[in-house]
C-alpha cells in the first residue's frame, strides 16, 4: 500500500477535496486485498508539505476524524 500512496509525492491533487468543515483536507482513496482504505491529509503550501492527518480503512474514518476535532 505504501507505493500506492506514494503518488501524493507526484501528484499531491490527487485525492479528493473533502466537504463541508473538513474542505481544507483532501482524501486519497486506495484499495489494497479487497479493502478500501483512506489517507486524509493537508497540502501546507507555503512550506511544500503534506501533513497526513489520518490513515486507517475506509470504514468509519470519517466519524474518527469528527472525534480528532480535526
């Protein structure tokens, strides 16, 4: 799975803006053996940098990230 998010490095557009009060993180969508996982993050622009946020399996990550207070 690590290679395949090795295309933040390429690309850091790639994953999906997320909405609402979570607009500013984007959301990378990956599969790996039949599971779907995602990796929130943040591009920080004036320093050429991707703070990930979380990384877990698809199922509820989204209420995780809610409970961060992120």
């Amino acid at each position: 799975m690590r290679n395949k998010a090795d295309v933040l490095k390429e690309n850091p557009l790639s994953g999906e803006v997320l909405k609402g009060r979570h607009r500013a993180y984007r959301s990378l969508h990956l599969g790996y053996k039949g599971v779907q996982y995602r990796i929130i993050y943040r591009i920080i622009s004036s320093v050429q940098m991707i703070m990930v946020v979380l990384a877990d399996k698809r199922e509820n990550i989204y209420k995780r990230l809610e409970e961060q207070g992120v």
